[in-house]
C-alpha cells in the first residue's frame, strides 16, 4: 500500500509546486518555489549552500511529508478497502542562522541553517494565508488548478490538525505552523501481468502512482523519480499461453483421482 502514500506526496508537492509555474506560470501560495520534498535541500542550480540560505532567508518555506498510515476495511471483512495517509505540511517564515562550533583543533568554525524566525503580528498573518492557500490546493473536493494530479489521488479529507511551533520550554512562539490532513487514498492496485503484451514504461507501476506518473511532466522531479521507479521495476515476463483445460474425477470415491485411475476425463484444447 506505501506507493499510494508515494503518489499522494507526489502529488501535493504538483499542487503546491506546479512544474508549470517554474515554466512562467501561477504560483498557487506565496511560498512560490520554496516548496520541498520530505526535507530542505537546495534548489538545482544552487550548488552553494549560503546561496541557499540567503535565497530562502525571510521568505515562507513549506515542506512536505507523509507520515502514518492506516489501512483498514469499511465493511469488517478481507480485503481491505480503505487507506488513509497522514499528509503533513510543515510552514515557517525561514530565518538565517549561524552556529558556531570548534574543531578538533580548537580553531572556531561558522555554518548556516534554515531556522524558522520569531513570531509577530506580521508573520502570523502570513502564516495563517500561506496555510489557507495550502488547505484549498489539497483539497480533495476542490477546484484548485494545480491540484488536477492531486485528486487523481486524494479521495476524502478525514480530518484537519494545525499546530504552532514553540522552543523547548514552550516560551517562545516560532513562526512555523505543522498541519496535518487525513487522506483517504486511491488504494495501489498492481497491473495485471498476464496480459500480451505484457505492461511496459511507467505502466509497470501500479495505480494510483501510475495515475501521477502519466500526468507529470516526464522533465520535472516528480515525473523522473516515477521513471526511475518503473526502471526498478522492470517489464514483467510475457504470460506462457494456456493450451490445454483437462479435468480428471472419480465416481463415488472419497480419494481425489489422478491421472490413471480416474473413471471420467474431459478435455478442452485451446490450440
């Protein structure tokens, strides 16, 4: 069931980061391209960290996660027909930090990280739009337009959890926000193998992820990652073609009949 939880990553990092907005494009937040995949990394083309730091330095940066999940059946009964995935967005109006440490020769070292900035007046407000432009793109029921791939995935929306962000001794407020969405996912349904010819390319991969790997631009990051992982996956064999249905049985015997001692044969061929 994981790469539903994969296609439903995927495709909230479309919505909230369309490939179509790199090209020229609207934006659906205002954390524009600050939008990342499971952690901050730089973005291509920043090969410099500190480029990085001072690119994303007070702007709003959102990461995306997923997290729990939980498969379950409506009915009580096998097989299981619900799957429900913690979808989890982490907000922050970023701040640059330094952090100064020794090495082993006792000579002081500087690095920089991304940490979120103190609260105001002023980062609440961008706080609380960046998180209603984010909840209405991952909207299940939804008409946001970069959220098409999105609810390709995404069937219902079961529950909604937004906390702030506060230091160690729950003093200090940050200006960061963890929101949490409950989705019910299309459940990952693997294709059928014994077909000719056999599934080849991104229709290796099963349902709903091949649903988004189709949809992608095959040049964005999500679009290569679907290609490497229908790579990992292969074409699968070609079915070996049935020939021959034969029935063996016995007439009032309780032992199961083989192949010589059967009182009835029937054959169908198919060739």
């Amino acid at each position: 069931m994981s790469l539903s939880r994969l296609a439903l990553r995927l495709a909230a990092y479309e919505a909230l980061n369309p490939y179509s907005a790199l090209q020229g494009g609207v934006w659906p937040t205002l954390a524009g391209k600050n939008i990342y995949d499971s952690r901050v990394t730089p973005l291509s083309g920043m090969d410099d960290w500190g480029d990085f730091l001072s690119e994303s330095d007070g702007k709003p940066v959102v990461v995306v996660y997923t997290e729990e999940t939980e498969v379950d059946n409506s009915s009580g009964e096998y097989p299981p027909d619900k799957e429900i995935v913690d979808l989890v967005i982490e907000m922050m109006i970023a701040a640059q930090a330094k952090i100064e440490v020794a090495d082993a020769a006792g000579n002081p070292q500087t690095f920089g990280q991304l940490v979120a900035a103190l609260t105001s007046r002023e980062a609440e407000a961008l706080l609380d739009l960046l998180e209603a432009q984010v909840r209405n793109a991952l909207d299940p029921q939804g008409y946001a337009p970069s959220a098409a791939v999105f609810r390709r995935v995404a069937r219902e929306l079961h529950h909604v959890h937004s906390v702030p962000q506060r230091d160690a001794e729950k003093i200090n407020r940050f200006a960061a926000r963890t929101l949490r969405l409950k989705i019910r996912v299309a459940l990952t349904v693997w294709p059928a193998l014994l077909t000719s010819p056999p599934p080849t390319g991104l229709a290796v991969l099963p349902t709903p992820l091949s649903y988004v790997a189709g949809l992608l631009d095959p040049n964005s990051t999500g679009g290569q990652l679907c290609a490497q992982m229908a790579g990992l996956i292969g074409p699968a064999s070609a079915p070996v073609p049935l020939t021959d249905i034969r029935v063996f049985t016995n007439v009032n015997r309780g032992v199961a009949p083989t192949a010589t001692d059967d009182d009835i044969t029937a054959d169908v061929p198919l060739s």
